[in-house]
C-alpha cells in the first residue's frame, strides 16, 4: 500500500543526464514511496536504463537532485547505492556457471564474510521469501528460474529498502511469474518499495499500483495501471495508437514441408549448454510456427543446426525443401531461400562497428549478386536496400548510415528483419524476434512476419514470450532441456499448458 506519510523514500527533481548532444533523461520528476510497486515504462531508447542506472550509481546525472528520506545525496558508485538501501536485480544475469549458489552471492558481497555464513544466511533469505535455493547446488545445473532466485537473494541481503527490478519476468514460465509476483507482493508489504520496469503491460497492470511513463527521456504521464487498458498504456509510451496485429487467414498444410527435422540428437559445443534428444518437426509454407521455452533449454543449439552453423550428423536430419542439407553450411542454405535471424544483435546478427549498409553486404552478398562484383563491392546498391529497410520497418536512426552499435536495441532489430526479408525468402527462422523491443517495433516485426506467411512463406519462430507467441503463431510446442513436445494448434492450448511444458512437464513425443 502507498504511504500516506509527507515524506517519500526516494525524491527526484530534474534528473538530466546527456551523451554529446542527446539528452537521455531530460528533468526527469518522480517520487517513490515506501511499500509501493511503481513501474517505470516507455519505449526503447526512452531513457529508463539511463535513469536507473543513476539512481544505483552507475552514472552521474548532469544535472538535478536526488533526495533520499529526505536528505538530498549523491551517489557516486553502486557500492554506494547498496550501502544507503538501493538494491537492483539485473535483466541479464552475472553468474559463474561453474561456481555454487553460495560461492556466487559471497562473490558479491563486502568483505570476507565467511562461506558457511553466507550459505546459512542465503538459504534463510530464500525460505522466508519462498525462493527455495541450496546454497551447494553449482549454477550450470540450475534452471532460468532458480537463476533469477540468486539474483535476488543476493540483492536482499543487502537489506534494501528499495528494490529496482529490469525485465524481471522475460525468461519465466507463467508459473514463475506468479511466484515472482507473490515475492514482490510481500517486499511491499513490509515496507520496501519496488521500481519495476517491463515491456508486459498486462503484468504491470495486475501488479503495479503507479506507473511512470517516459518517452525521449521525458515524463510524459503518469496512472494507475489497474484503471487502464494495455493499449492505453501503450498509446502514453508511444504517443500514438499502437498497430493491432492483422490476425493470419486460415492455411492448410501442403503436401511437402519446407524444413524436416527427424531424430536429430546432439551434444551441445558449449560446456554447460543443452544437449539436442531426438528432435522432430516440419514446418510447411504459408504457417507460422512457434517454439516457447526457457532460455538454455537447447534453443540456441537447434537454431544453429537448423541454420548450418553447425552440421547435423546426417545430411537427412535437416530436410530443406526436399534436399538432405543436414551438411550444408549456413551460406548454401540461404542460396535455397533460407534465411536465420540470430537472438544476439550485436556480434551474431550485425558487426557493431560496421555501418547498416555494409552489414546489408554481410548477409545479402550471396543471394544478391548485385552487391558483389569480383572483388568489388557495390556499395550505392547496399545503401539503396539500406533506404528500403528504413522504410518499411520504420527504422529510426541518427544518422544516414550509422554504426549497427548506435541504434536502439528495437531500431536494431527492425533493420536485422527487414535486411533478411529483402529478397522475399521462403523459409525464416527467427530466435527471440521482440526480445526486449517495445510495443510499437514489437508490432511491426510481427506484422512483417504475417504478411511474409500470407505471401506462402515458412516461418518459424523460437521465443520465451508467450503473450508474443499465443499472438501470431499458428501451432506451438515447448522445448525442454533439450527436447521439443508435440506441436499443437495454437487454438486448442493456452498459456499454463504450454508454460507446464516448458518446464519440462510432457512426455517427450515427437511432433
């Protein structure tokens, strides 16, 4: 419940932080009481990882004044901000895989306090709050959700009274995410406050009892989540209504698959990666297929033996329109009108430091003879299927021809699409297509999705993001430790079926 005392835990007044010319956070306003869930919402490039980022300590506002219980501070470093009662629990997770439960909270914490100590008081932490933990389980034999349980354990041994959570529940089955919400339901009731920032507008509505809306490093309004609809929360981070997905017409299955998969089994070329146990699926033109699972239940493996990154151990475990390509590389795939949309943007997807257009090159050149000439490049044709991405996707940028590393993480994301959708393929397979992308880019990727399936292409889809997946997929499976379930008709399931499966509970039937 909010406090109905006059003095807030935390008081900002016109926080401003700037990067050259461009001002991230703009004489930002907010005040935080003690027992209240508030969230902080807005686009992509809105704002909110700088804000946060000030309030523990990792940057220094230009400008402005932060008041904490009434006495106005500055903090210079996060070891600051924990020590005044500022705890955050990160997106992404900092954890040694091959480190214990207990070993990875002491490695955070101040001074030598001993190990038997720091177990005892994590695992006391984690009974009290319902985040069973044992502090002598190794971390790579964790799930994503017990993961996230250390993350926070270890923030609320720093006894915070207030606790900034980012994109808590982006890597959670439903079920986590209800036993998350009870956590943070009783932080609140013992006075703490919650800073909660999320792109899942149903979520915040069922939990948060304010929200905050930036837009351009602005505020531009607040409410009361509950009081409003997802859309009208949407339409305050955008400005404008946001596109209403054009549902995909009724399509049946051709005779011949476009992308076969049969007995695939695999050991995965990471030390604690997911080994691959006897995948099956087709996959046929004009559906959309969805894969949901929890990150490092074998996803990133299957999308690299279905793109050729790595071989299959025969050419017939991967069927490409007809054709044993199981030992095909990733370039004579997308010569057969394949094309893979990485999860990692950076590194993976793009070279940070190489202009849009010459990452246009990168993936374009063997399918688009035009942009390679010898040892000649055409750059004036990249720059053009530059300005036609731009277009269609909407991809704003601050420049003509910018680094991959200076757009947003959403503005990114419109560019990999587009640049891969370019010369029309017929099959596409997409791992985390919105991930961490606000609603309106969000939009627009799974529209560009629906018309390419309306257009007779295949496509599948490897997401954690259920909502995301119950939107626009045609038939569903979850992936589990490296197994895939049986793919069902998005109509005949819901959310907590699949979100049993993803946590393993199925038997492991074939598709």
């Amino acid at each position: 419940m909010i406090s109905t005392g006059p003095e807030p835990l935390l008081t900002l007044k016109g926080l401003t932080k700037s990067f050259g010319t461009f001002k991230a956070n703009d004489a930002v306003d907010l005040e935080i009481f003690p027992g209240e869930i508030h969230a902080l919402l807005g686009e992509n490039g809105a704002g909110k990882s700088t804000f946060v980022k000030m309030l523990y300590g990792a940057l220094q506002p230009d400008a402005g004044e932060m008041i904490w219980r009434g006495k106005a501070v500055t903090i210079p470093n996060p070891a600051y901000a924990r020590q005044l009662g500022i705890g955050m629990v990160f997106q992404h997770f900092s954890l040694f895989e091959a480190l214990t439960v207990a070993e990875n909270v002491a490695v955070a914490l101040p001074g030598d306090t001993p190990l038997k100590k720091v177990a005892a008081d994590l695992e006391a932490v984690s009974r009290e709050y319902g985040l069973p933990l044992k502090a002598g389980a190794h971390v790579h034999d964790l799930s994503v959700g017990e993961r996230q349980r250390i993350e926070i354990v270890r923030c609320l041994l720093g006894h915070p009274d207030l606790v900034i959570m980012d994109e808590p529940t982006s890597v959670l089955t439903p079920q986590e995410v209800d036993d998350l919400f009870t956590v943070l339901r009783q932080l609140a009731s013992e006075g703490k406050a919650i800073l909660y920032i999320s792109h899942k507008l149903e979520e915040v509505r069922a939990l948060c009892e304010r929200a905050t809306i930036l837009r351009q490093g602005k505020i531009v309004g607040t409410c009361i989540p509950r009081e409003e609809t997802a859309a009208s929360i949407a339409k305050m981070m955008v400005g404008a209504d946001i596109h209403q997905i054009r549902p995909s017409k009724a399509r049946s299955q051709s005779a011949q698959p476009v992308l076969s998969i049969r007995g695939l089994s695999m050991d995965s070329r990471e030390v604690f990666g997911t080994r691959l146990k006897d995948v099956n699926l087709d996959l046929y033109p004009g559906e959309i297929v969805g894969i949901a699972g929890i990150a490092g239940n074998g996803q990133s493996e299957l999308f690299d033996v279905i793109s050729g990154e790595r071989l299959a151990g025969r050419p017939e475990q991967v069927m490409l329109f007809g054709h044993p390509a199981g030992h095909e590389d990733i370039s004579a795939r997308r010569a057969r009108g394949a094309v893979f949309i990485s999860e990692e943007r950076l590194g993976h997807a793009t070279v940070p430091t190489l202009s849009l257009s010459e990452n246009v090159i990168l993936t374009r050149y063997r399918v688009n003879p035009g942009l390679k000439s010898g040892l000649f490049l055409n750059r004036g044709l990249a720059k053009s299927l530059l300005g036609t991405i731009v277009e269609k996707l909407d991809v704003r940028k601050s420049a003509e021809d910018p680094a991959a590393q200076s757009l947003s993480g959403g503005n990114l994301q419109k560019f990999i699409i587009g640049r891969e959708v370019l010369e029309d393929p017929k099959l596409i397979i997409v791992n985390q297509p919105t991930w961490g992308v606000d609603a309106g880019s969000a939009a627009r990727i799974r529209q560009t999705l629906v018309d390419l399936a309306e257009s007779g292409a295949a496509i599948l889809v490897i997401s954690q993001d259920l909502d995301e997946l119950f939107e626009f997929t045609d038939r569903l499976a979850a992936i589990a430790e490296g197994q895939l379930s049986a793919f069902e008709p998005v109509a005949e399931t819901n959310r907590n079926a699949i979100g049993l499966k993803m946590s393993g509970a199925f038997s492991g039937v074939p598709a």
